[in-house]
C-alpha cells in the first residue's frame, strides 16, 4: 500500500485526508502539536516534529513514503523548508498544498508588511486600539508597545513576553460577520492586524474592518520553497497524487 505524508494542522489538510482516507494509500497525518487540542483528522495521525530536515528525512524512508503534502499554515515556514530539503534528500515527490491568499477589494484600507515586525513598528501611527489576529506565537513581538491596548485572538492562551495592556479572546474560527461587527464595535478596536493566511474561515474580519473604515494590517506570507509544486486546493492535491503515488 503507498504510503502519503500529510503535514497537516490546517483545515484543507484534514479535508484532504478525509477524502484520502476511503482511497488505497495508506494517509498519516502529521500535527506540530502547537495547540492543545488539536482537531484530528481521518486517517493514522502523529503529533510532534520530526527532529529538522535530516529527522523528516529518516522517517521518510523508515515508513517508506511515496509522495509528501504540505498542508501547514501558510505561515509555517520552517516546516515547509525542511519538508523540502527532505524531499530533495530521499527523491519523495512534495507537493505544497496552499489555499490563495485574500485580495483588496474597493474600501479596503489595507498596510502590507513584510514581518510581524514591520506590523508592530507601523502599528502607533494608526491606532491605539488593536485586534491582533496573528496568532499566540507572535504576539510577543507587540510587547514593547506600550501605548497601545491589545485584544488578541487566539485558540490557546499566549506566554510572555506580551503587552502590558492586553485583552485574551481564546476563540476558534470559523467566524461570523455579524460576530466580529460585534465584536469590532464593543471593543472599540482602530486597527487590525492580521496575516494574510487565505481561506474563508477568518476572512469576515476584513469585511467588518472595511465596513467600519479600520486600517487592516497585513503581514504578507513567506513563499513556498523554490521548486516545490502548489496546488490551490484539495482535488488539486488529489489529482497530483494520482500522478505520483496512485
């Protein structure tokens, strides 16, 4: 039976193993274990990582992999970087399964930026109330800001360092337009910060920011390694691993 990688953790890679699963390969899902309770999806499923590129490697060719999907977050660049040099290493098709990112519409204020970084340094001369929707990891980047009040989103609590004025939400999308008007509105919030992960999920707060005439931050993503083919969504992903692992 052919064996498929899924680095998952993100909604298309649990749909892609849900649609795997009835088919003959054999699908383990692979989860960084970054959120407590992390949705599983079909199929075998590890949670950890595998010790960088060299240790990806190893396990390809221990379990006898015929083709890699990374299905990470957008932003998961590490992973995506050492799933390629473990491609490279064994000659396991990869392919990097990534959902389109958003795109302005006519009313959108939006400030690109390349880093969390450029995010927090833009970030004084555009508001004082702040929905950072980043995620926990980051947020310690906006921790020097002190002039600024922080309500953060995130599925689990967040560790220091983080900002002396700030406000947790522990949520997990999908999200409604009427709930992040809502939430926009009650929070007095100025500004938003986000990055540009793509899908439909997260998207009605750029909707509501730009029915409210917020500035929208947006940290641009990092780009898939060189040479690592895309696919744009799940039946893509299917009918490339018909080519290489049918």
């Amino acid at each position: 039976m052919r064996h498929v990688l899924i680095l998952g953790g993100t909604t298309e890679g649990r749909a892609l193993a849900e649609a795997l699963v009835p088919s003959a390969l054999r699908v383990t899902s692979s989860l960084a274990g970054r959120v407590a309770q992390p949705r599983l999806p079909a199929g075998e499923v590890r949670i950890g990582g595998f010790g960088g590129p060299d240790g990806l490697a190893a396990w390809l060719r221990a379990e006898r992999v015929a083709a890699v999907v990374d299905a990470t977050h957008p932003f998961a660049a590490g992973i995506s970087r050492n799933a390629a040099l473990a491609a490279a290493a064994t000659g396991v098709p990869l392919l990097a399964l990534r959902r389109p990112g958003w795109t302005p519409v006519a009313g959108d204020r939006w400030h690109p930026v390349p880093s969390l970084a450029a995010a927090a340094e833009l970030l004084p001369g555009l508001g004082r109330r702040v929905f950072l929707t980043t995620g926990r990891q980051g947020i310690g980047t906006f921790a020097h800001l002190d002039g600024l009040h922080f309500l953060a989103r995130s599925v689990d609590p967040p560790e220091p360092p983080l900002p002396s004025a700030l406000e947790v939400l522990l949520d997990r999308g999908p999200f409604t337009l009427d709930g992040e008007r809502a939430l926009l509105r009650e929070h007095r919030i100025d500004v938003l910060v986000t990055k540009d992960s793509g899908g439909a999920a997260t998207a009605p707060k750029l909707t509501a920011a730009r029915e409210l005439g917020l500035p929208v931050v947006v940290v641009e993503r990092p780009p898939v390694p060189d040479a690592v083919p895309i696919a744009p969504d799940v039946p893509g992903a299917v009918r490339w691993l018909a080519e290489v692992a049918g």
